[in-house]
C-alpha cells in the first residue's frame, strides 16, 4: 500500500480507527480520505471525537484498531516527532520570555538546524504571516491575532506535510476571527500544504474548508464540500448542527405535477418534495428547509409550498432579520429576511403573513 496517496491524489487515509476511553467510545471506527493539499474540517460539538481523532493524526494517542496513513506511508506506531506533522494548538503556547524570532525557532533550533538557515527560515516565515517588523518583540507586546500568526509560522518553519490546527481562532474575537479566516484560507492555498482543522464553530469550517466531516458521538456522519454539507444535510443532526434548519416530518401521500406530496401531521397539510427523491406512497419522510429558502409574503404562491402564520418575534441583526412564524397548529418557524432597504423592516410582530418555499429546497434527511 505504500505509495498509495501519491497514486490516488489521497495525502492523508483514516481506516477504521476507534480509541476507547474507558466505557466511552471517543472514537469509533471512522475512515476518512483527505485530499494532498486540502483544507479539510472535523466540525462537531464538544465530545464528538474530533480533538481525539486529531490527536492520533498527530501520534499524541495511539488507535486501538485501524490506521493511519501519511502520504503513503502507515503512521500508525510512528511516534509523533518522526511524522511530517505539525500542530498548533488554541493556545498558542508561546514562550512569554522569548522574543518572535526566538519562538519561531524554537523548533528549528531542537531539530539541528544551523544558525544561518534558522535566520533565513524565520525570516521567510515572519514575512509570510506578515509580521516582518515584529522579530524582537515578546508575546504580551502583540495583538491576540499577531500571536496567532506568530504560532502559525513556528508550527510551518519545519515545513511539515500536514498541519493540524485544533480550534486556532477560538481565542480571537469576533472581527479578528473572520478576518483572519480569510487570511488562513489564502494561505493554505498559496503553500498547498494539507490542513486538517478541528472546530465546532459552523461558519469558520464553512468559510476556511475545502471539505468538511461532522462527526457526533465518535463518529462521521457525513463528508462533503460546505456547500454539499449545507445544502444536501444527510440526517437530522447534520441539518441542525450546520446552521439553522426548519425540520418537518410526515407520510408521502400521493404525487402531482412532478411532486411528492407529504402530509405533516394535522397542521400545515400537504407540502411538496420534488419526484426525483425516490420516495414511495406510504413511507416516513423528514426533510429540512433553511430559514433563507423561504419566502415571507402576503398572500399564498400557487407554484411553492405556502404555509400562513403570525409573526411573533423579529430579531434585527443588520444584513439581516429573524423572524419566527407561529403556524396554525403552534408549530414555529425561523425565516431570515434579508434586510434590503436602509431604515426599513423586513417584517413586523403580530403580522399576518404567508410562509413560501420552492419543493426542491426542502433537504429529505435519512435516518
């Protein structure tokens, strides 16, 4: 199998790795193939498995069952400081007494690397996350993202293989992580080194990720692209975890004019899915709608799903306003309006209103 990444264009192979800690199954029997070059997410909530499963990736744990490719090589039993892996970690772990040029070569100067190559080395890095005229500062004289970059050139001055970044924008605020988001991005791209990143923040793996696996409970529920992920959820968790999602479930009852129609319990009646989802009369369906899918309108669309409802809370939020619509049988749903006229509301508490949406943007999820 050696040499396999190199002939498929797969860098990094997971086979059925499973770590138990106790009773709790932390990781369970997960396969993965990370594309050479790739950002690539572990998105899940906390205790989903996904700092564990890095931290086999990186040789700090070690499978109970399975295996670990780099490459084409099997990493399994190597130890982590002879795999070409890198890691930077959430909190930096900069050395406060050690200037930027010092921490940037801490690793160059345990790894042999004579005096001459570290000064250009650190100086090609400084210059990459742009902090060229920082070298002689100490940590606590830099911004939160300036630190962040700083740990960022240490964990590439080794020019490693793979990088792996556990939560790296969870200590920055708000303005400072979205920027940087594009910054990390655009880097990775620049440097074609493969990126696997843990976070449980949906909007970072979605903006940073080619790929993205969410996992719960040890293991991955789905792979896919972000838009593949958000767009086409697999399941329930999937559709909820990653963003906002309006979840219903019902029987297929019949079909019409290309749709399957699906009733819902006693309330909204029959709404539509498109045919080409395979569904047969009879059976158990769930399907989600975003809240941007939908349509808030005066009156009913005799070519989309049309549910009415009052509107019982807005939330202003700039770009956009949430609304949530009580329907007629107390069931609630969340729409985002996009807020297009300066001084404007998109909608207004009490009103009356009618909810639309296309049948082929309802999601059907599996079990």
């Amino acid at each position: 199998m050696a040499g396999e990444g190199a002939a498929t264009g797969t860098f990094l192979r997971i086979d059925g790795v499973a770590k138990r800690f106790g009773d709790t199954n932390a990781v369970d029997n997960v396969s993965l193939a990370v594309g050479r070059g790739t950002f690539f997410s572990l998105l899940g909530a906390s205790g989903s498995g996904k700092t564990t499963l890095l931290r086999m990736l990186a040789g700090f744990e070690t499978p109970d069952v399975g295996r670990v490719w780099i490459d084409g090589e099997d990493v399994t039993e190597v130890p982590a400081y002879r795999r070409p892996v890198n890691m930077m970690f959430q909190s930096y772990a900069l050395f406060p007494h050690m200037s930027v040029a010092e921490n940037v070569a801490f690793g160059l100067r345990q790894a042999g690397m004579p005096a001459h190559e570290r000064v250009a080395r650190v100086a090609e890095m400084l210059a990459l996350v742009r902090l060229d005229g920082h070298a002689r500062r100490k940590p606590h004289q830099l911004s939160g993202g300036e630190r962040q970059r700083v740990a960022l050139a240490r964990a590439l001055a080794l020019q490693p293989k793979l990088l792996l970044l556990d939560e790296p924008l969870g200590a920055l605020d708000r303005k400072l992580r979205e920027e940087t988001q594009l910054e990390l991005a655009s880097l990775q791209r620049r440097l074609g080194i493969t990126f696997v990143m843990v976070t449980h923040d949906q909007d970072e793996a979605m903006t940073m990720s080619d790929r993205i696996a969410v996992m719960e409970k040890g293991r991955v529920l789905q792979v896919g692209s972000p838009a593949e992920v958000y767009e086409s959820p697999n399941c329930r968790h999937v559709a909820e975890f990653l963003g906002a999602a309006n979840v219903f479930e019902g029987r297929v009852v019949g079909s019409r004019n290309g749709c399957a129609e699906v009733q819902c319990g006693e309330g909204p009646g029959l709404l539509r899915l498109p045919a080409a989802t395979g569904l047969d009369d009879g059976s158990a369906v769930a399907f989600a709608v975003r809240p941007e899918k939908i349509v808030i309108a005066s009156a009913p669309n005799a070519g989309a799903n049309s549910l009415a409802g009052t509107i019982e809370e807005v939330a202003y939020k700039g770009d956009v306003s949430i609304v949530r619509v009580r329907l007629g049988d107390g069931r609630r749903l969340r729409v985002q309006e996009t807020n297009t006229q300066r001084g404007v509301p998109a909608a207004s508490r009490g009103e009356e209103v009618w909810l639309c949406w296309r049948p082929e943007d309802g999601a059907v999820l599996g079990a």
